[in-house]
C-alpha cells in the first residue's frame, strides 16, 4: 500500500523554501496545478536528491540528461506543485514507478 505526501507547490530554492521527500528510496510526481496535468514521474535511491536535479544548475543538484525538463520546471515553478512516496527499497521505487508509467502517462515521459 502506497502512502502519498498531500500535493504541495514546489518549492523555489529562491526563496529558501524546502523540499518534503524521503531521504530514501521513493517515487515523486510533479502536475500543473491550474489543470493538474502530470507533468512528470520519477524514483530515486535518494528521493529527495532526485528531485532537486529537477530544476537547472546552480539552483538544482545531480545531474539529468535532459534539459527540457529541467527548463519546463524552472520555468513553471508557480504552477508546480508535487507529492512522494516512500518505498523500502529502491526496487520498490522502480516497480511503483513502472507501474504508474503503464497507467498515467505523463507530459514527460520518464
């Protein structure tokens, strides 16, 4: 049984705000919060790692091979908002995200 966090705007490390996710294992996902279109999905050994390579370098860390993704955050950051979900184990977090792929397609395909 999943547990989801209540979906909360994404924070903008701007304006010192913070992140709530799982040190560890988990899976996020990010909507537009005026259609709450899925934006994008994701998993992590270090959820809340993960999730800051989400918005562009200095503000963001880790690495991401795509861009466009990194922008499209950034640039609707106002309107992002996002949850997480704890998992036991990162095969945990890859199955969840796997499973939620099939059923919930994103605009971001991960």
């Amino acid at each position: 049984m999943e547990l989801w966090t209540e979906w909360a705007p994404f924070p903008d490390p701007r304006r010192q705000e913070f992140l709530n996710a799982p040190l560890g294992p988990g899976v996020y996902e990010l909507r537009r919060r005026e259609t709450r279109e899925l934006v994008l999905r994701g998993q992590g050994r270090n959820c809340a790692y993960r999730m800051t390579s989400l918005l562009p370098a200095p503000l963001g860390q880790g690495t991401r091979n795509n861009q466009e993704k990194r922008d499209y955050v950034f640039e609707n950051l106002q309107n992002i908002e996002y949850r997480s979900c704890a998992c036991e184990t990162q095969g945990d977090a890859k199955e969840l995200e796997a499973q939620l792929n099939k059923n919930m397609p994103c605009l971001f395909p991960t």
